[in-house]
C-alpha cells in the first residue's frame, strides 16, 4: 500500500509537506533538532528500515507510526547511538550521533520515555522523578524541574510519596514522562506510550503528551496507533516494513480520503 | 546486576590469608591489615567485574553463576598451590580474650566483628539512601535500562557494586581468621553456602531481608549447637532453610517484584 511514491533520498513534490504547507511548516523554524538523512538501518545480515529521512524542528510533535515491526524502534535506536547507520547519517542539535550507551544519550539531551516505561518499581514517585535530574547539569535545577512537572501532573504530587509499582498503567506513564523532563531535554522521544493501557487511559496519555508539547519541547512520538498519533501531532511519518509511504501534516492526513480508508479504517 | 556470585566465600578466604601473611611476614596486626586489604579488594572486585562479569550482562541469569563458579575454582587452586592444603589460622594477643557482661562471657574478636558489621551496614544504608550515588545503585538494581536512560552509567555501577562486595568479604575474612581456621578449598564454599542460605532466605535482592536471615540462621545454628549436638552445627541451619522455602518458597522477607 503505498500512497505516495517516496525512496526517502529525493524529496519530490509528491512529498505531502511540500505539496501541502499549511500552517506550521518546518521551513520557517530554523535547522532541524533531529535529522535523520536517508538511512538504512539493520541487524547483522538483516536490513530492517531503508532511506529514511525524518525531521523534527523546534517546538514540533512529531508522530512516527507504523505497524508491529515495520521497524520503528530500530530508528530510535539509531538515534541513540545503540545502532549505526550503514548508510545515510542522523544528526542531532546539527551534530552526527556517535557510537554509544543510552546513558551517553542523556548526555547529549536526549530523553527517552522507552517502551514499557521502564520505571525503578520499588522506589517512590519523587525518587524516580529525581532519578530523572541524576546527570550534574539537570541536578542544579531538581527542584524547579520537580515543581514543573508537578505543575503538569498534580495526579503525580499526590502520590509522590507512594512507590511506583502501586500506580495505575497511566500514572506510570506519567511518571516515565516526567522522569524524561526531569533531564531538561532538547528532544523527547517516545516509543509506543500507549502500549497496554486501556483505552480511557491512552487518551489520559496523549493529553498529557499533548501538555507537555505546549511547553514548547520538540517531541518525537512513535506509536502503532495512528489515530491517536494524527489527533495530537503536528506532523506525522507512516512507515511501513522499514520504508516511509506517507508524511505530512497531521491535519491533511486526516483529511485524506484514501489515507483514512488506508490507515484509519474509516 | 541480579548476580549470585558463588565465588563470596572465597574473597573472605582470601582476606584470611592476606591476613596471615601481612602478620607472618610482616608482623602486621589483622586490624592494620584491614586497612589495606579495603582497597585492593575493591580494585580486585572491579578488574574481575570488568573483565568476567561485564561479559556477561543480557544473558540468562545461569551464566554469572557458571562464571563466579569457575572463579570460585580458579581462587581455591591458586590458594591451594600457594600455601597447601593444611589448615592455617593465626594467633594474636587478644585472640582468646573475652569480656564479662553480666553473665554472658563475649570474645572480643566476636565484638570487634560484630561492631564493624554494625558500621558497614549503617554506611551502606546512609550510601544508598542518602548518596546520588547510592540511588543510581538502587536504581540500576530495579531497572537497568530505566538507569541508563537517566544517563547512569550501569557498567561504572556494576563495577562499584561488585567492588564493594569483594571488599567486604576480604575484610570478614581477616577480621575473623584469628578465630578460625581456613584451609584453600573448603573454608569458601561453607560461607559461601550460608551467604546464599541468608540472601535466599531473606529475600533475594533485600538487603534487610538478608541482615534478618543472617540473624535467623546464627540463632538456629546456635540454639542446635548448645541443645542437640555441636556436630551437626553447620546441618541445622540448611534444615531450617529447607523448612522455611517450603513454606515461604520467596524467602521470609521476600515479595515478588512486579516489573513496571
Ligand atoms: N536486536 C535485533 N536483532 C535482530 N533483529 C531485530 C532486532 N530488533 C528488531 N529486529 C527486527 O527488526 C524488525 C523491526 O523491529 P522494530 O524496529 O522493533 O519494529 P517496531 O518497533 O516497529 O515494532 C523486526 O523484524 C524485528 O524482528
Ligand atoms: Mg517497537
């Protein structure tokens, strides 16, 4: 199925956004936060995603989607440094993303809201808020950085002192989110925040990424649940087994008759 | 981390005769000795953390315990070469000496052992409750990734961990060797066995669960000593434990640990 005809190395006028600038278009923001350059990405023989090229500008909410194992996670794998690109490059704050631990990622301002949260289980909510501010830098501001994301999350200040494993599915979330502020990141990246919660709860989510979007953080949301991801971002990616088909803003996609018949099923 | 390491007992062998040779060689008190042997247990701690144990992190938990298992073998021949199979101790002044409390007689090498138990474990709880260092610990214990993505460097941690431990062994094995004989390949496994016997019965991964059973397990070995028989001393404590994971198979103090 594919909607646009697309190799990710020549943007062509087929390409949704340029066809269709409406609104908030990359091009008047300045560079990119995150670049990702026509990379083609995989395991030892395997090839899992190739030429892709992704952007997210400053202040942007940028949804990745596609289906399970159509290789999203490689690519925010890739963005980490855990993989390298065989071919292309991915740049961050204009520069190339090295080889290396997820720690070093933090580092750079990157924070990471991983899949299945991730979340220390028997420590309280404000100890893994805390956590969050571990590196020296964050830690000069914990307790700002605390108030803010309490400010965003008053559900989190009434449990702060409850251990995290006695939170429900969204509050979890919430606190994996917060934990991620707590670095005072440049970029916010999310892999399948939704995942296992039940459906009243993804909304709760999705408004609270929507929250902290406003605060003006680039954001880079991947997900299996395109509609979810249209609603809230500003521009959305579709990949399908490693290649991009669709991309535009999220408002023309759900305009988009073929697209919603094709992604939405509708 | 998550790691049963089944070369413990042999760490606190090692600190015996570190001991016995600082004193044999160079007349050092065991005391003195513990002065030194803290740090280089540390440094022995991380360079075989670095050089086995970082190998093996993502793998099934079985291979660490393989791998502190074939350490376990390689120290007791290296022991066994260096110094023979016969059992050594050491004789020191006080090594005898008791103090009257009441009507308990205390040896006070027991004393000294017991104090220094005490200090390590109010450090160890200020350090990990108190210290940034100390939560990146507890944190790379409950959720390795979760700490990496906060920007804690897990392998540094992994190090200081097993750093810490090994330190600790060698210092109880000087601190007691003045009471007790070792010899290269049996005296290890015996602390090992308990040290696994006191952790499993408090809960795998708790560290009050573990001063509980340490407790639990002294008394019973004690108590089966003064009033059964002195022979099977060792017996009654494992007796026990069978008992209790019969009907507590997560360890007296333990709780499942839900994943989050
Ligand atoms: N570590 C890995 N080694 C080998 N193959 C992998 C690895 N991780 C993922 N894959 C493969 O790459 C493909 C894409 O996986 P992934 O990026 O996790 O997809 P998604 O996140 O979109 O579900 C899948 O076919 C998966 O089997
Ligand atoms: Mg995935």
């Amino acid at each position: 199925m594919r909607d646009v005809a697309h190799d990710g190395r020549d943007r062509s006028s087929e390409d949704y956004s340029s066809e269709n600038s409406a609104g908030r278009t990359p091009a008047d923001r300045g560079d990119p936060i995150l670049q990702i350059d026509s990379v083609d990405l995989g395991y030892d023989e395997l090839l899992v995603v190739s030429g892709v090229s992704l952007e997210v500008y400053g202040g942007e909410l940028v949804g990745l989607v596609g289906g399970n194992g159509s290789g999203k996670s490689t690519i925010l794998r890739a963005v980490s440094g855990m993989i390298q690109p065989r071919a292309g490059r991915i740049l961050f704050g204009g520069r190339a993303v090295g080889k290396g631990s997820p720690h070093q990622m933090a580092e750079m301002g990157i924070a990471h809201v991983p899949m299945g949260r991730q979340l220390f289980p028997n420590m309280t909510v404000e100890q893994n808020l805390a956590l969050g501010a571990y590196l020296p830098e964050p830690r000069k501001h914990r307790a700002g950085s605390l108030a803010h994301v309490y400010d965003l999350f008053p559900d989190l200040h009434g449990k702060r002192k409850v251990v995290a494993a006695a939170l429900s599915g969204g509050q979890q979330q919430m606190i994996a989110i917060g934990r991620a502020l707590m670095l005072r990141p440049k970029l916010l990246i999310m892999d399948e925040p939704s995942l296992g919660l039940a459906p009243r709860l993804v909304k709760e989510v999705m408004q609270a990424i929507r929250l902290v979007s406003q605060t003006g953080l680039p954001i880079l949301l991947v997900e299996q649940n395109v509609k979810q991801v249209l609603q809230i971002s500003d521009r959305t990616y579709v990949l399908e087994n490693g290649k991009l088909v669709v991309e535009g803003p999220s408002k023309q996609l759900m305009g988009d008759e073929k697209i919603r018949r094709a992604y939405l099923g509708l | 981390m998550r790691i049963i390491n089944f070369s413990h007992g042999d760490f606190v062998v090692i600190g015996m005769y570190t001991a016995i040779v600082l004193y044999t060689q160079l007349g050092w008190d065991p005391l003195l000795s513990l002065l030194v042997a803290l740090p280089l247990g540390f440094l022995l701690g991380v360079v075989l953390e670095r050089l086995i144990l970082s190998r093996l992190v993502d793998v099934p938990e079985g291979s660490t315990l393989l791998a502190t298992l074939g350490l376990s073998l390689v120290v007791q021949n290296t022991l066994m070469l260096s110094f023979g199979a016969s059992p050594r101790s050491l004789n020191v002044a006080y090594g005898s000496a008791t103090v009257n409390l009441g009507p308990m007689t205390l040896s006070v090498i027991q004393l000294v052992a017991g104090g220094i138990v005490l200090v390590v474990i109010a450090g160890l709880y200020l350090f990990l409750n108190y210290t940034e260092r100390g939560q990146a610990v507890r944190a790379t214990s409950q959720n390795r990734l979760g700490a990496e993505l906060v920007g804690i460097n897990t392998r540094s941690v992994h190090s200081l961990v097993f750093g810490v431990g090994v330190a600790l062994s060698v210092a109880a094995g000087i601190i007691l060797i003045p009471q007790l004989f070792v010899t290269p390949v049996i005296t290890g496994p015996v602390f090992t066995l308990k040290a696994f016997v006191v952790t499993v019965l408090g809960g795998l991964g708790n560290v009050w669960g573990a001063i509980g059973g340490g407790l639990l397990l002294g008394v019973v070995e004690v108590l089966g000593a003064a009033y059964i028989s002195f022979d099977y001393r060792d017996a009654y404590g494992l007796v026990a434990f069978l008992l209790i994971l019969l009907l507590r198979p997560e360890g007296l103090f333990g709780r499942t640990v839900k994943r989050v």
